[in-house]
C-alpha cells in the first residue's frame, strides 16, 4: 500500500503505468520471441508479463521517454490524479524522466533473474542494443545472477528457438574486470562504477549509451541511496558521458521512503506468488518476545524451531530460522548469544554450536559466511539458524527458511511490512 499526507491509503496496483499493447507490428512484433520466453520462462506467465510489457514499452515506438508515458497514465488515471494532486506533483516522483526508463515490481524469490536475463538476451538479439550492463548492490547479489546468467547463456533450448535473424544468440558473460565488448552482458556490483575503483565500465562505455540497456537489480537501492558512494549509482545512470537511453530496475521493495515507485510498468504481488503458488508461506515473528530474561526470549523462538523440526523431520528436511538484526554489531552480538543458548540447552561443544549459527553481514569478517549461504539447503550443511544484517535479507534464495524474526523492532523498515502483504508471509525460495 502507498500513503499520501491526507492519510488516504493507494492499492500499490492501482498506480502501476499501463503501457499500450496497441504496438504496430512492424515496428515491434513480441510474437517472434514468443517461443524463446515459453522456454525461459515456463509455466510463469508473470515473468513473461513483465518481459513482454517492458519490451513494448522500449521497442513499441509510442513513448519518448517517462515522462511521456507517465503523463499518459496521469490524465487516464484517476487513483493517479488523487494520489499526486496534480501532473507537476508527480513529475516530481519520477526517478529518471528524460530517459525510457521504468520499473518492475516482482515478488522477492519468483524468480527477477530470469526477467532480467530474458530483456538482455532479447535486446541483444533485436540489435537494439550492443551491450547490457547488470547492475547489482552486493557481492552477493553479482555471484548469484552471473551463476544463474552463465546457466541461460550456454542452454542450446534456448539458443535454437531464438527468430533465425537475432543478431546475438549466446550473449558472453563477464564482469567489469573484462572490457564490455558488443554482444556481452556485464554483471557487477555497482561499487564498479566509481572513479575509486579500477573497471573496465568508465572505458567501455563513455559516449556509448544509446546502445546499452542498463538493468539495476534490487533498483529500490538506487531510489533509497544514502552516502555519497551510494549516491553515485543514480548519478552514474543520469551521467551525460555516458547517455544511458534505457534503464530498467528490477526490485520486490519498489519504495522510495515509504511512498511507491511513480514509475513501475509490471507488477506481480507476494500474495499472488502465495495464491499462486510459487513461494511458500514463513511464518513471519512480527517481534521478539517481550520478556526481561534473555534465555526465555531464546526459549520461545527455540520452541518454534523445533516445532517445525519435528514436522519436517518425516520429509528429510531440516528447516532455518533467520534471525535480522539492524547492523553487523548486532549481528555479531546476537550470534554469539545463539550459541551460547544452543551451548546450553543442546549441551553443545563451542564448535558444534558455531556450526549450526551462520552470522551473516557485509563485514569482511562475514565475508566467508555469505559464500556459505550457498550450501546451507545441501545435506552437508549443519547450519540451522542465520543471523542477518536486513540488506542481506534479500539477493539469495534459500529454500528451507521456515521462521523469520526480527531481533529489534525496528530491524525491519516499514516497506518489509508492504513486500510481505499483510506482514506475516515472506518469500523463501522459487
């Protein structure tokens, strides 16, 4: 839900941009890679909603820019006009005007990589562009879709259904450490975009903008950017030098502050994932509780752990608890509490407790434990209980998260309560 001053309550859908589907087909014919995203995309219709919608809008020769689109929308729609007051009250919201730039709402774990994949792929093939580059706001993030990216590209299905005159068919996958040549998507991090930092980007891309798409995962970051570093990252897509044409953001929490993206094109809702079933229901602690011993706060989260053990137990699984935290003191903090408790009341050794709590944060001293992330659903792995800083909430898939606890009140921002629907379902996995 989005709120304006007058307290009236906005349906987040009732904002979303429509974008015309009366495209000429000569100018843009999606049928050609209607094949290419059945193979993609399978059975999730949603993903291929939100591909085919954003192509119309940056191929289908009837928008300029956002503003343009927006615009359209304002004088059609009367939520909008209630919502912002005026044409100049939401012109103001727009992230990006003067570019074609929009957003996609979808659902944290259905699955955005595809989505951004099948737009890049798609765009290369068309020759509307040359080069994609993947921005991302973690290392984390970048491992994930450069794995998953890496997997798409090689998949020959994929490759034969493309139409026979598509300029690229196996897009080359690289990081900023390699020069972005024509036919490649690049995935980084966007420290990479800093003067600071040496990348092949700067280089690479100066001057050649009209002929990159730019696609910001978790694109809320660029809405939300605090610090200067962060800062450049919007900086960077708005930067002349560059004259970045399209720009698309791919995010579950597509919230600037508490107010709601003016800008989103495609959305696909948690509880419609939930009714739809392509994510499971977590039970979401919407607190601690409130108790004045430590140990008994542990007790009752404890309890509802092994709850979920014993269920799960006859199916061979082994659930996870996500404890959040606000920052890496805490985290650590809040680690080392864990296992002093699972010490206690499972008589555990120092080490056997370590292996079971996995602290989990952008701290160097983290670092080993966010690429273990990756085996925690595996067999081998004996960890039962991660301990997260809130941006690391998102940006990898784990599917046997069963219990979600925010370890302070204010660890999780009003938008977690807008991304999870009513504030008791989180997505676990796609």
């Amino acid at each position: 839900m989005s709120t304006r001053g007058d307290r009236r309550t906005f349906r987040n859908e009732d904002l979303v941009l429509k974008v015309t589907t009366d495209i000429d087909p000569k100018v843009w014919d999606e049928s050609r890679y209607e094949a290419f995203l059945d193979e993609l995309c399978g059975m999730r219709e949603y993903q291929k909603e939100a591909i085919c919608t954003t192509l119309r809008y940056l191929l289908g020769g009837r928008y300029a820019n956002l503003r343009v689109l927006a615009r359209e929308n304002f004088h059609i729609n009367e939520e909008l006009q209630q919502r912002y007051g005026s044409w100049t009250g939401m012109e103001k919201h727009l992230q990006l005007p003067d570019q074609l730039s929009c957003s996609i709402d979808q659902a944290t774990a259905t699955g955005k990589s595809y989505v951004l994949y099948g737009l890049g792929a798609i765009l290369l093939a068309t020759g509307t562009v040359d080069r994609v580059l993947v921005l991302c706001p973690s290392n984390t993030i970048e491992a994930g879709l450069l794995g998953k990216f890496r997997e798409l590209a090689s998949n020959s299905d994929l490759r034969d259904v493309l139409p026979p005159e598509a300029k690229v068919t196996a897009p080359r996958m690289i990081t900023a450490s390699e020069t972005i040549v024509d036919g490649a998507i690049c995935v980084e991090n966007y420290h990479a975009i800093l003067e600071t930092v040496k990348s092949s980007i700067r280089d690479s891309l100066q001057g050649q903008g009209a002929r990159v798409v730019v696609l910001n995962d978790e694109a809320h970051h660029v809405a939300n950017a605090s610090g200067a570093e962060a800062k450049k990252w919007k900086e960077f897509l708005l930067n002349p030098d560059y004259g970045f044409r399209f720009v698309v953001g791919v995010s579950g929490t597509c919230y600037a502050g508490d107010d709601y993206f003016a800008d989103v094109i495609s959305r696909y809702s948690l509880r419609q994932a939930i009714e739809e079933r392509f994510v499971k229901k977590v039970e979401y602690v919407a607190e601690m509780p409130q108790t004045n011993s430590p140990e008994e706060k542990w007790q009752l989260i404890y309890n509802r752990h092994q709850t979920w053990k014993r269920k799960l137990k006859p199916r061979g699984i082994r659930p996870l608890t996500i404890i959040i935290t606000r920052d890496i003191r805490g985290c650590e903090q809040v680690a080392e509490e864990l296992k002093a408790f699972l010490m206690e009341w499972e008589t555990l050794s120092p080490e056997q407790a370590a292996d079971k709590v996995l602290p989990v944060s952008s701290s160097s001293r983290h670092q080993v434990n966010v690429a273990k992330l990756k085996l925690v659903d595996t067999p081998a792995s004996q960890v039962e209980w991660i301990v997260s800083v809130s941006m690391l909430s998102e940006g990898w898939d784990v599917k046997n998260v069963f219990q979600i606890v925010p370890h302070e009140e204010r660890a999780f921002k009003q938008q977690a309560a807008h991304r999870a629907g009513a504030g008791t379902w989180l997505a676990a996995a796609r």
